[in-house]
C-alpha cells in the first residue's frame, strides 16, 4: 500500500504528539509552579517536513503574485481563502503581501493576538550560498561567519551563569546544536 508524504507526515506527528504528551504535560505543570520572573523564550525546530508557505499562507497578490504563485506551484496544497478566516497576520515585511496563519494553527493565532507569540519572516543570511545546511549551522552556533563552532549561541548565554536551576530544556532524541554549551 502506498501513502502520501503528507500522509505519513501526519501520522508521524500524531504519534510524536501522543507519545510526548506526559512530557509536555509535566514540563508545563512545572513551568507553572515555579512562576516565571520575565518573559520565556520557546525555540521550536522543524527539521524537515515544514512548508513555510502552508504555515504562512500568502492572502494576496499585493506587492508580488504571491497568491497567484502559491496556487500555481501547490495546485493539491494550497489552502483556500475561504479556510483562512480570522487567521490573518499582518503583512509579508518585504513584499506586502497579506499573510495567515494555516487553520490548524488557532492555538498559535490566539497567542499572536495576545501579543505573547512574533513571527520572524524574511530572517536570513546576507551572502548566503543556498545551502540549507550551511543556513541551519548558522542559525545553531550564532555565527554566520564561524560554520564549525562547538557551542550553540543558547548555550553560550547559559554558560554565562550557572545559578544551579535548569534554564533550558530540549526535547528529542538528541540535543539541538543550538543548546551545546562548554
């Protein structure tokens, strides 16, 4: 039986959800405990499998085609504007166009209505050589110009103090780059 990636990739995900939610669950139910002095930073990595264009979905053609193009090169993808009700984000900061979230997205769209979630578009490399590998590096260790540092730029800040409470946690099976720390 054959299946489609975005078949797969779903059923991936509902059982990576499932399987982790007891994690999740105690991370939060111990976050809350101890009440947060200032604001929490959540960095959430997508190896692979995302689209940026179905999770900010392009509304218009204002600027550029955006629209007009989203619809042309993802004809089984695209999300119709009629799903996009009330997901809008504002605009494309470069183009203008107008942007929504994808509709599986409310949770994150009541955050972003709070003013308790951003959204960083058009973040990247001046220079760059296209290579994603190159890109994701430079994103782990902070530093563009240094591919092949051995500590990420989250945990060189948290190897500026060490007051014996954990400042930082990372689920999966490995340790993201960003959080190697001396």
């Amino acid at each position: 039986m054959r299946i489609s990636r975005r078949t797969f990739l779903k059923g991936m995900s509902a059982s990576a959800a499932l399987s982790s939610l007891h994690v999740l669950g105690l991370a939060t139910r111990a976050s809350a405990a101890a009440g947060p002095g200032g604001p929490i930073l959540v960095l959430v990595n997508l190896a692979g499998g995302n689209d940026l264009f179905n999770t900010f979905v392009p509304l218009d053609d204002v600027g550029a085609p955006q629209r007009t193009l989203y619809q042309q090169f993802r004809p089984n993808l695209a999300i119709p504007l009629g799903s996009l009700s009330g997901m809008a984000v504002g605009s494309d900061p470069g183009l203008g166009t107008g942007l929504a979230l994808h509709p599986a997205l409310g949770g994150l769209k009541t955050l972003y209505d709070e003013g308790r979630l951003a959204c960083v578009l058009g973040a990247g490399l001046a220079g760059n050589s296209l290579s994603h590998f190159e890109a994701e590096k430079a994103w782990f260790f902070g530093r563009p110009d240094v591919l092949t540092s051995q500590t990420g730029w989250l945990g060189r800040h948290l190897d500026q103090g060490d007051d014996g409470l954990p400042h930082a946690v990372s689920f999966g099976g490995l340790v993201n780059p960003t959080f190697q720390a001396d």
